[in-house]
C-alpha cells in the first residue's frame, strides 16, 4: 500500500526549513527516505524502524511517530544543494526485505 | 558505502528489438536486487525482485515475457526489454540491500534510461 506523502512541492529561500511528511494507514515496519536528483538515481538519506525514533545528518533530520504510521523529514537551514525530489520508502513487514513501497515524492526547490 | 552500478545509461533502440540493462553490486554481495520504472515526475514503481540463483518475482500487472530478469550471480541481474516499443521507454532503476545485518538501506545504481523509437 503506497504511503502518502505531503506537500507535493515546496519552494524555499536559501536558509529557510521544510518538513515533508509521509503516512501510512497501516503501523510500518520501517521507513526510510531518499532524495533524487533530476535525471539520477535516489540516494538514501535515513531509515527510521522504531516507534518515536528521531535521527538525523547535519542539518537533515527525520521522526518517527510513536504508532509507525507517520514520518516526517526536517531540512533546516536549507541550502541548494538539497533541491530535488523526496520519496519515502517503506515496509510493513520485514519479510521481504528491501521491498519497499515507494511515495509519489515532494519536489524541493531551494533558491537563492 | 556500498555501490551499485548500472549500464548503460541510457539506450536508444527501434521499436521490436531487444535491450539488455545490468546492475552489479561494485563492493557487496546482493542475494536480491530490486527493479523499477519511473515515469517523468513520479514515484518509482516496483516491477520486480530479482533472486539470485532463483526465478525473479514479478509484481502485479508487469508481463514477465517482456520483462526478462536474470540474477545469474551474487553481484549481477540483468533487466532484458524484449521486443521494446515505445510505451516501454522510460527510465529504469535497479536497487539492492547488502545481505545479512539488513536494516533497510537500498543502494541505487544510476538508472538507464531507454528511448524506444
């Protein structure tokens, strides 16, 4: 079942912060989150597995909520490298894994 | 971390032949690959999970005669288009997950993208 995800597109100022959520209405067994670049191949940012799981990278972070139905990625302080497209990915069960089922993304455009 | 690479990287065929796309695993063994499909501005769709050594398994509605996967070793799975038309381009992604240990993490190759004239 494809996890949604919002907003489908946001733009930013150099500086400013973006949350991007992603949710289930089934518990998950993990989530993780991707960012691809236009004409590239995704790259993993972070995998959440644990309900109320926080983690992040430099100024790139992510939740997970304490019931696994929703996640949400936090870009602080973003920078232009961090344009592109996120999806969050995610699994039910860890049966099979790598499995994932993918969201229909959120386009990020950070300018100047 | 770990990589996979895909070629080519993108392939123009004429409609009714055949186009073959490999992921190898660069640095890892991969047990199972994984392939997807990707129209212009939308989400990766899963076709396929690629068993190495075993037959791949096809998700819902994607023709496993059109779509031949083989995994014939621990760090390769090809991807053959047959008889590609043009309803087939469209950029292809294939992914894995190091095996043992896993905890979620997929490694992309770069995509191929084929253009079916």
């Amino acid at each position: 079942q494809q996890p949604v995800q919002s907003p489908q597109a946001v733009i930013l100022r150099e500086g400013e912060d973006a949350v991007i959520n992603c949710s289930s209405s089934k518990a998950l067994y993990s989530v993780h989150w991707y960012r691809q670049k236009h004409g590239e191949a995704p790259v993993f940012l972070m995998i959440l597995l644990k309900g109320g799981e926080q983690k992040g990278h430099d100024k790139i972070s992510a939740s997970f909520n304490e019931k696994k139905q929703q996640s949400s990625l936090y870009l602080t302080a973003s920078q232009l490298s961090y344009s592109g497209t996120y999806f969050c990915g995610t699994e039910l069960n860890n049966t099979n894994a790598g499995k994932s089922t993918f969201g229909d993304g959120t386009t990020l455009t950070v300018k100047p | 971390g770990a990589v996979v690479s895909q070629h080519p990287s993108w392939v123009i065929c004429k409609s009714g032949t055949s186009v073959k796309i490999e992921c190898r695993s660069l640095d890892f063994q991969a047990t199972t690959m994984f392939w997807y499909r990707q129209f212009p501005k939308q989400s990766l769709m899963l076709m396929a999970t690629s068993n190495e050594g075993s037959k791949a398994t096809y998700e819902q509605g994607v023709e496993k005669d059109k779509f031949l996967i083989n995994h014939a070793s621990l760090t390769l799975s090809t991807l053959t288009v047959t008889s590609a038309h043009p309803e087939d381009s469209s950029f292809y992604i294939c992914s894995a997950a190091t095996s043992g240990g896993y905890a979620g993490e997929l490694f992309f190759g770069e995509g191929s993208r084929l253009t079916v004239l």
